[in-house]
C-alpha cells in the first residue's frame, strides 16, 4: 500500500511514507523536534518526503494521523494537515489513537516476537497528569481493554507485574507507584501508525477527511497561577 503517516502529538514530530518498490515495501521516515515548530515544519517535511518516495498525493490510499490524545497544538496541527492534504487529493484518512501507537511501538521495540503481548500505554499530559489506556496483542491484532484515563502518576492501580510503556518516566518515575517494574519508554510514531494501518483499513476504519478529528480528555490545556504554586507547594 502507498501511506502517508504522520504523528505530533508529543515532543517528537515523526513522518513516514510507505510504498512498493519492486514488489518489496520501502519507507521514508523523518523524526525530529516538534512542540512549536511542527505547525511550520510538517508540511515541508511531508512533501520532502513524498518526493523522495517519488509519490504524488494523489496516489496514496490513505493518510493516516494520530489523533490524541496528546498535545493541543499538536493535535489540531495533525487534524488540519491531515483534512488540507486530504480534501486536495480526495482521499480518505485513518485516525489512529496515540496510545495504540505507544503500544505498538513497545511491542516492536522490546517483545517483536511474542504473540501474545499486554501493555498499559501512558503518556505525558502535563499538568501532574499521565494519560492511560490497556491494551493486549493477540493473533496480530491489538484489543483496548477499559477506559481512556487521565490521573496523577501516584494513583496508578493494577497488578504488580503489569508493563507500562510510555514517556512518563522522566518526569513522574519517582511517583509512579514503586511496585511498577516493568517500564518501557515509548513514543507513538509514524512507523508504529504504518504497521497498524493495514489491519485498521481492512476493518473499514478509515474516514472521510472532515472527520479528521482530535481525540481530547479534558478542555483544560493550563494551569492558573495559583494552581501551580499548590502543585509547587506539595512536591
């Protein structure tokens, strides 16, 4: 398949584009800064890449995107991109959950060979926040077990012998409960996105560009003053 991925939903701008060549699948892949700079750097980098992979828009099957939750900015730069490229080309997307991506990413990284794999997938939220979701790899495919969640570090439940994946661990592993051991970092990635497309098409998941949408957990994207000096003030 010919795929264009792209993920922004955290400190790390990825980008990837997918095709045949020979009958054999190559991928172009860019990873860098993101934060403020994705909103004037991802259409470069995509187009930077698609030339490289010699693909016009137009011939994609799709162009997939992690919709959250993650980064404010981030997500709405990713949504906004994904419906512009998509629209202009009339082809649809496929938004695909940041956690699933920071799950698959562990799974790839660290277990590439067992087929069945479970994982708590947590990512950084600020504000003295992880978001958190359950998932297990089984036959090929990943199942979401539960809730999306969104709680402080200290207040993680579960059994002792449960694997977290994620990119907490610089900031919240001292209060991330001691019984936790098994602690994978990870971020969600455009080449984590790539391997779970394929299943995720088949199933009908992809969308009309209009409803390129952001997943979000809450509204609030700040703390008040007061609020970080009570957060300063009981570290």
């Amino acid at each position: 398949m010919k795929l264009l991925a792209f993920d922004t939903s955290t400190e790390l701008m990825t980008v990837a584009v997918q095709r045949g060549v020979s009958d054999v699948g190559q991928i172009w892949q860019h990873s860098g800064e993101g934060g403020p700079k994705t909103s004037t750097q991802l259409i470069p980098v995509i187009e930077d890449l698609m030339l490289q992979a010699g693909l016009q828009f137009a011939e994609l099957d799709a162009i997939i995107f992690g919709r959250g939750p993650g980064s404010f900015t981030g997500l709405r730069t990713a949504c906004s991109v994904a419906q512009g490229l998509a629209f202009g080309a009339q082809l649809k997307v496929l938004p695909i959950d940041t956690l699933l991506a920071v799950a698959e990413e562990a799974r790839f990284q660290f277990a590439p060979q067992q087929e069945h794999y479970e994982v708590t997938a947590l990512l950084d939220a600020r504000m003295d926040e992880m978001y958190l979701a359950h998932y297990a790899f089984h036959g090929g495919q990943w199942t979401h077990s539960g809730n999306y969640d969104l709680l402080r570090p200290q207040d993680l439940q579960g059994e002792p012998q449960r694997r977290l994946a994620g990119n907490v661990f610089g900031s919240y592993a001292a209060r991330l409960p001691a019984v936790f051991t098994e602690r994978f970092t990870a971020l969600p990635t455009a080449t984590a996105l790539l391997r779970l497309a394929p299943t995720l098409l088949a199933a009908g998941a992809a969308v009309e560009p209009a409803q390129a949408l952001p997943l979000y957990l809450r509204d609030k994207v700040a703390q008040t003053t007061l609020e970080r000096a009570a957060l300063k003030g009981a570290l």
